[in-house]
C-alpha cells in the first residue's frame, strides 16, 4: 500500500487561482501566451491553430509576449496571426504588464 494517504504527487501544489466572483459568468477576456516568452515552435503551432477555422470569440485578446529575435524567426506564421486577432508583445514579460494591455478585470 502506498504510505503516502495524498493521492497528490506534488508535495508543493500551487494554490487555487480566485474564484470567479460571478460564477455564472464564463467569459474569458484575454487569452495570454508566452510566460515566458513564446518560442518560434510555439507561433508555427499558434498560427497553424488560427487556420483551422475556429472563430476567436467577440471581445476576445489573445495576446502574446515574445523577443524581438523570435518574433524575427516566427515572421512566417504572422499573417495567419494578426489576420486572426493576435496582439504581439515584445521583450516585456506578463509580470511587467498592466493597463491599458492587462486590466484588473480581465477573466
């Protein structure tokens, strides 16, 4: 039998985000990639995902943070993103980001 009664493997587990204060509310404002920053690989998968066919949702961000240099490298992929809505940040990260980018309201 296992000594361990956590079925939990991480001894460390990250702490719950917030709850929604409006649980009936299942809107998601921004979708935030590239923390931390997005690799050339990720914006071929992005871009590729863009194409599909899938409609991005009214009042969606799907914003992104990379480097200049990978941004140089992903210049393939960039017309399927911004022709999907994709907002490119570069060389800044999620943690240095606030308004008007990142609001204190966003889900």
């Amino acid at each position: 039998p296992n000594p361990n009664p956590n079925p939990n493997p991480n001894p460390n587990p990250s702490p719950s985000p917030s709850p929604n204060p409006n649980p009936d509310d299942a809107r998601i404002d921004v979708v935030a990639l590239g923390n931390p920053h997005f690799s050339a690989s990720e914006f071929g998968a992005l871009a590729a995902l863009c194409r599909a066919g899938a409609p991005k949702g009214a009042g969606v961000r799907i914003v992104v943070t990379t480097s200049r240099a990978v941004l140089a490298q992903a210049e393939a992929s960039l017309p399927d993103l911004e022709a999907f809505g994709v907002e490119l940040i570069t060389d800044t990260c999620w943690c240095m980001l606030g308004p008007p980018v990142v609001t204190l309201n966003l889900t």
